[in-house]
C-alpha cells in the first residue's frame, strides 16, 4: 500500500481523532483514535523517529542531547518541504477496510530496518463486530507527517490541556469508569 495523503482530524461529534489514509492507487483507510489511544501514541512514535533518524545519521550520536537536535532538526526540515495546504483528497475509488471506520484498540510500531516504520493498528471488535487489522508501511517522512498532524488534532481537540490536568477524584464518592471492577480498557502494545 503506497501512501499518497495522510489526513488527521478531530471529529467534534464523535470525540475522536479521524486518521484517512489515500493511497497511490485510489483507495482509502479509515481510523478511529480515541483520546486514549492517541495520547499513548504520541510518545512511542517521538522515540520511533528518534531511532530512524540516529540510523541515519552520517555519524554516531553518543548522548542524548545530540540524537534530540538531530530529531528536531529533521522534523523542521520536514515541516519546511511537506505540503500541508493540499487538501486530503476525497475521490477515492474503494475502501478496502469499509465504509466504516476501523475503531483503534491496539497499535504496534515495528522499525524496519530499511529506515521505514510497519504500524499495525488493530480493532478487537466485539459481539456484534468481527476483528480488523490494518498494516501500514511509513518511510520517516511520513511517520513524521503523521505526528505532526496527530499533534495537531490532539491540540484542536484541547487533549493535551485535558491529559495534564491532575485528575479529581468522583464527587459523589462513586468510582469512575476506568475504576470499576471488571471494566475492561483497550490494549494498546507499542514495539520498537
């Protein structure tokens, strides 16, 4: 699957992040991101570009303050050669993974060792959804790409803000969502 457009977008109404994928040969990929999956994906793909790009540097970067300027540099140079004006383009001609967004549980990030990226992101279905994965192959201008825009979204949707604000304990002494027993929370797995 050859990338042509990637697109990342909060979606007031829904919550989430929308992640469209255009591919080179017309076709389309949906992905829904949650709040929690994508807080939780922001880190693992700052350290993905960070080992990408200490692989491809023209020397060995011994201490962490170099790798870091490396990344930073790299990514400048990205934002100043990528087109973001473009608009993601709507005229795709089939929708390989349906109609209906796949609705991200799990991601795994894989470095290849030609200096690209294999994601995997996973939607575990439930009792009325079969399980579906999909596989993307990124090179580092795309991962780049991708973060920026994942950051991007995240900031309009005010996620941050909301993620590093200390968390208050239930007024009415009822535990929340995320504390009953039982409750089952997404699996997320993160490889480099």
């Amino acid at each position: 699957m050859n990338i042509h457009q990637l697109s990342v977008l909060f979606d007031e109404r829904q919550d989430r992040l929308l992640m469209r994928v255009n591919t080179q040969d017309a076709q389309e990929v949906r992905l829904w991101l949650t709040r929690r999956i994508a807080l939780k994906l922001v880190a693992p793909l700052e350290l993905t570009i960070a080992k990408m790009e200490s692989r491809n540097a023209p020397v060995t970067l011994a201490d962490a303050q170099a790798q870091s300027m490396l990344v930073e540099l790299r990514h400048d140079d990205f934002l100043q050669k990528a087109d973001l004006k473009t608009p993601f383009s709507t005229q795709s001609t089939s929708l390989p993974m349906g109609p209906e967004p796949l609705i991200v549980t799990e991601i795994t990030l894989n470095v290849q060792s030609k200096n690209g990226v294999q994601m995997v992101f996973q939607d575990a279905g439930d009792s009325s959804t079969a399980a579906r994965a999909c596989t993307l192959h990124m090179q580092p201008p795309l991962v780049h790409g991708l973060l920026h825009l994942l950051q991007k979204a995240m900031n309009n949707a005010h996620w941050r803000e909301a993620a590093s604000a200390p968390a208050s304990a239930p007024s009415n002494g009822q535990a929340s969502d995320d504390e009953l027993p039982g409750a089952q929370k997404p699996k997320r797995t993160y490889t480099h």
